[in-house]
C-alpha cells in the first residue's frame, strides 16, 4: 500500500513539475528571445501591410465599378488598420523601454506581446488570402431604368420588344467584361432612337 502511494506522489510530483518547467521556461524564453520576437513580428506586420495592399487594390477597382464591398472583407481591412497602428506602438514601447531603468520587465512584455500579436497577424494574413475572388459582389438594379415615352419622340410608340432591348443593353454596358456593344437591325425600326435613349 506505501509502494502504491510513493509510486502515485512521484508521478504526480513529476507532472507538476514538468508542468513548473515548461512555464518557467516559457517565461524566460521571451527575455532570452526578445530581439527575434520583435524581427518576427516587424516581418509579419510588413507581409500583412503588403496583403493590405493588394486587397485595397481590389476594393478601390470595386469601388470604381459601383460594386459592393464584401462586410467581412471591409472588417478586415479596419481591423488590420488597428494592428498596423500597434506595431506602432509597440516599435515607440520598444525605444522608450530601452532607456528604462525597468528594462527586463519592459522587455519581458513586449517579446510576449510580439510573440502574440505575430500568431494573430499570420492567422490574419492567410485570412485574407482566403477571401480569393471573393471581395466584392454586383448589387442588384433596385431602380428601374427609365425608358422611351409615346411622348417623348413624335409619331413613336413604346413597345414592350423595345424595352426589354433596352434593358439588355443597359445590362451589357455594366458588365466589365464587355468591351463592345452593336444595335443592327433595317432601317426604320428605331435603332437610333433606341441609343439616344440610352445615351440619356
């Protein structure tokens, strides 16, 4: 029975302190790895500044076309905004803890920091190249396009044949992908007419 307990208390006694250990040794590793933290974190702000970048590229290409912008793509980039600013922050913590009298505490915290906040900027990274082709979306037409009153040209008739040209030739010129646009018919049918209207 004493061979039982001795054997249970060693075995407990060896996981505490292995567990002891690790902490311990965890603890002094960000004092004795402080300078490749901060590298590492400086190196990962700068790749996620660059997927920043050509995600903004993207965005502001959308923008221009009148397409919306994805909400988790656009909470990205301000979430992104707010770690490129604490790099900041912690490169000014940095200079001033140098100069500290406090300097191992100081030094012991922002490697901690930086060791973090570089896993949560490499999770944000690959994010982003997750989101591939999915950045922005066409909205849907919520208005309806206005087309040719009986009044508005002398003997003309609007027929519903027209406005449904009408309406494809407005689609195919918010279509990026359409470079050229023909209206061919004989003469007489209102082809003309049909592209003043859509010149309006």
């Amino acid at each position: 029975m004493v061979e039982i307990c001795i054997s249970v208390v060693g075995e407990v006694a060896a996981k505490v302190t292995g567990c002891l250990l690790d902490s311990i040794t965890r603890q002094f590793g960000y004092l004795f790895n402080y300078r490749r933290n901060i590298t590492d974190f400086n190196q990962q702000i700068y790749s996620l500044d660059r997927a920043r970048e050509r995600l903004q590229i993207d965005v502001d290409a959308a923008n221009r076309q009148g397409d919306e912008i994805y909400p988790h793509v656009q909470e990205w980039l301000t979430y992104v905004e707010g770690i490129i600013q604490n790099r900041d922050d912690i490169n000014q913590d940095e200079k001033k803890a140098s100069k500290s009298c406090f300097y191992l505490k100081s030094r012991y915290r922002l490697s901690k920091q930086a060791k973090k906040d570089a896993v949560e900027i490499a999770a944000k990274i690959n994010e982003a190249r997750d989101f591939g082709d999915r950045v922005f979306y066409r909205p849907p037409s919520t208005f309806v396009l206005p087309f040719i009153s009986s009044s508005s040209f002398k003997d003309y008739e609007a027929l519903e044949s027209r406005e449904s040209t009408f309406n494809q030739i407005m689609e195919a010129l918010r279509n990026e992908e359409m470079r050229m646009i023909g209206v061919w018919g004989m003469g007489g049918v209102g082809k003309t007419t049909l592209v003043k209207q859509v010149a309006k």
